[in-house]
C-alpha cells in the first residue's frame, strides 16, 4: 500500500500591477495533493542484448492508485 501527501505554500511579496499581470499568473498560492495506491511488483531475470548477455532483473507488477487535490 502506498499513500503520498504533498503541500506548496507560495507567496509573492511584490505582485506586479493589473496592467502588467491582467490573467494573475503571479498569484499567490496553495496546493495540497494525496493520493493512495495498492503496488504488486515481482522481479524477473533478463539478459541485455548489446551488452554481450549481461543478466539484469526487470520489475514487473500493477500498481492502482487514486490521487486527488486543492488549489
């Protein structure tokens, strides 16, 4: 199971006027995103093709997840 959680805080101190800014690109902001998944992930041996049979393992699995936001 895998659960996440991010927050962005911004503030400009100095915003630039109407005129200059007319579609508030330089707004301040806050943004919170989570989000939670379910991962099953199993590992098989592989061999390299152009690096003369070289074995490596490859992760193989599903992952299902469902992430949701505010800003």
């Amino acid at each position: 199971m895998i659960i996440a959680a991010c927050f962005s805080n911004l503030n400009y101190l100095i915003e630039p006027s109407e005129t200059l800014d007319p579609t508030d690109f330089y707004d301040s902001e806050k943004l919170l995103l989570t989000g939670i998944g379910i991962n099953t992930r199993q590992f098989i041996e592989d061999r390299y093709i152009f690096k003369n049979g070289q074995t490596e393992d490859v992760p193989v699995g599903r992952i299902y997840g469902i992430t949701g936001g505010y800003r």
